[in-house]
C-alpha cells in the first residue's frame, strides 16, 4: 500500500513530460521505446533510457550480460502492482514469483493466492525495504522496477546479478500511452504479436467510448486531486488525467497549469481554480481518510466551500483504481459516466466510488 500512498500523496513532481524518442514504433508511450522487432530479437529502451536486447527462442543464449535477455522468461519480480495488472492481457502472471505489494492490498486473484500459498514472495514494500537475500534466492530473469525513489535500485540489483528493466508507466501523458506498456513486457515472453492484436482491441474501446462521451458537446468542469496534510496537489495539465477528462467530456480546472505529472500549488490557487467546478474526483481512498465529503471538509475548510461539495458531486477511487492499468477504456467509461451520466445510463463504477455526504 504504500506504492499507493506515494502516489496518492503526489510525490512525484514532473514539471516537463517525457519526450517520444523519434525511432520508437510506439504510438502513445514516450517513457519506452521499441527500436527494433523481428523474429531474432526485439530491442528496447527503458525508462533509464538503456538499450535492453531480447533475443527470441533462447537465441544466442552465450551472450550474457545485464542488458541481454533471452525470451521467453519464466520468473519475475514486479516492483509494482500496475505492471502485474499489464501481464494480464498477455496471460503471464503465472511468471510472477515476487512482488513489492502486500497480500492484503491486492485486488488482482491470482496474486493474491499465489502469494497466500507462498507461491509468490512478499519481497519489503515498493520503494523501500526489499529483502535482497529472497530476491537472490528467487533468482528471477528480471526485475520490473522503478528508478524515481531510489536511483542506485538497479546498481544495487545487478551487483548480485539481478537484471532489470525500468517502468515508469505511471509518468505517461495518457491512459493509452500506460496501457502501451503491455508491449514492453511482452517482448520479455515472445508475444510482441499477441500485444499488438492487445492494444489494437483497447484503442478501439477507449476511442469508442471517447465518441459517445463527447456526444453531447457538453463541457462539465470537473476538479482533480486533493489536499494531503494542509497542502493542495494536483495534476498537471499534460498529464494522463487532464487528457482522460478532455476525453470523456470534461474540462479540467486546473488545464493551465503546465506539466505532466503532480503539482502543488497554493491553496489559493487550489481554490480559485475549484471553486465553481461541478464534479470533483478526489485522488485518494476511504482507506486513507475519504470516508465522507463531511469529514473532508471539516479536516480542509477551504473544501466545505468548493461548488461540488455543497452539491455532494464528490468521488474517490477504489483501490483496485491501480491494478486497473489494462483497462484504460473501462476507467474512461467510469468517468464518462461520472461526467455525463444521462449519456450511460445504468452504467456502474467499477474504479471509482461517490463519495457520501456523512
């Protein structure tokens, strides 16, 4: 959970987005790159931007080194929980032997009785505290890590001969652009194919449901973030929010202030640009405190005077919100449906819950 409360707390602060490399065969992604792709091998950068090569078939299995991996791979480790979410699609959590998320705080089955059977190892929380001696022992092909929180992780991986890839799927501009992330890991298992057929049928969904949610030509303004011990965070206006609520026909309040990840800004500022909005997404869980629009507003003043809590047109996510990362379409819906709920009718929320007013 505490992968969580990282990002709930906001952080991560991005004033500058991450720029597309030009030789990329992505089409939303810009925190990786496909270099190359053919039936010998597949070669990527990572979020390091480090030429990691992929060689199918167990190919030229004498060339070992930290940056060379032989697909397809049969033991992993996920620094996080959205990039188990992404092998999902790809059928190949059974390749998961550890994770950095506790058993508790997992919303995806298979991992959770995997872990219950201690068929999968609890290795310490995501961005600190990891048991390297289980993490020698489990011996896996790769480590799927994070760099952000501690930028000597992979040194200290690799001294013990532990191979990683960096993923930093949660600083894309766009729900797609995380979802585009499946093809990444599937080169790992020779299923770049299988990925492609994947995204195809996710962009058809998000696009569709994108064209009945700006049906209406009704812009709803609509508020995004929170305030997390008596400071005001936000997304930027580049970020994958600001364009998921440009998608689903919304406009977000706080779209002029630049950049692609979590901003803070004054609680003037917060306020001013809230104040009038008609919908407000709170980014953060009843477990952390989001139980009812009457509690936050009497822990935030500034809160019990905002449009959308006097109106009680308040929501939160719901935990499995971050082992959603695969269904970038169905999180669209959700909001769609939170912004123009007479264009879904019947429609129920699978990530996102209202928030009550007590």
């Amino acid at each position: 959970m505490k992968y969580y409360i990282t990002i709930i707390l906001l952080v991560l602060i991005q004033c500058k987005g991450p720029e597309q490399d030009k030789n990329s065969k992505t089409e939303f992604a810009k925190e990786f790159s496909i270099l190359e792709e053919n039936s010998e091998k597949t070669v990527i950068r990572d979020s390091l931007k480090r030429k990691l090569t992929i060689f199918n078939h167990g190919k030229n299995s004498k060339v070992r080194d930290q940056r060379t991996f032989h697909a397809p791979v049969k033991k992993i480790i996920a620094g996080t929980s959205p990039i188990v979410a992404l092998l999902r699609p790809i059928n190949e959590l059974k390749s998961v032997k550890g994770v950095t998320t506790a058993t508790h705080d997992w919303f995806i089955p298979e991992i959770k009785r995997g872990l219950e059977k201690g068929e999968i190892k609890f290795l310490g929380y995501g961005m600190s505290g990891l048991n390297f001696e289980v993490i020698v022992k489990l011996d896996p092909d790769v480590f799927f890590t994070t760099s952000d929180y501690h930028q000597n992780r992979c040194a200290l991986l690799e001294k013990r001969n532990i191979k990683t890839a960096v993923v930093h799927e949660y600083r894309e501009e766009t729900y797609m652009g995380q979802f585009e992330w499946v093809k990444m890991l599937a080169a790992f298992y020779n299923k770049g194919k299988l990925a492609q057929k994947v995204f195809e049928k996710g962009k058809a969904k998000y696009l569709k449901v994108k064209q009945r949610a700006q049906s209406s030509g009704k812009r709803v303004k609509v508020a995004w973030g929170g305030i997390f011990n008596s400071r005001a965070s936000v997304p930027g206006g580049n970020s994958y929010v600001a364009k998921a609520l440009a998608d689903a026909g919304g406009d977000y309040s706080m779209k002029d202030f630049k950049g692609s990840g979590a901003l803070p800004v004054s609680l003037e500022k917060f306020y001013f640009n809230t104040k009038d909005a008609e919908i407000f997404i709170y980014s953060s869980t009843k477990a952390y405190g989001v139980t009812s629009i009457e509690r936050l507003a009497k822990n935030n003043k500034i809160l019990a005077k905002l449009k959308s809590f006097k109106t009680g047109k308040v929501w939160c996510y719901k935990p499995i919100y971050w082992q959603s990362v695969d269904h970038p379409d169905l999180i669209l819906e959700d909001i769609a449906s939170i912004i123009h709920p007479e264009l879904f009718p019947n429609h129920k929320l699978r990530f996102f819950e209202k928030v009550p007013l007590k």
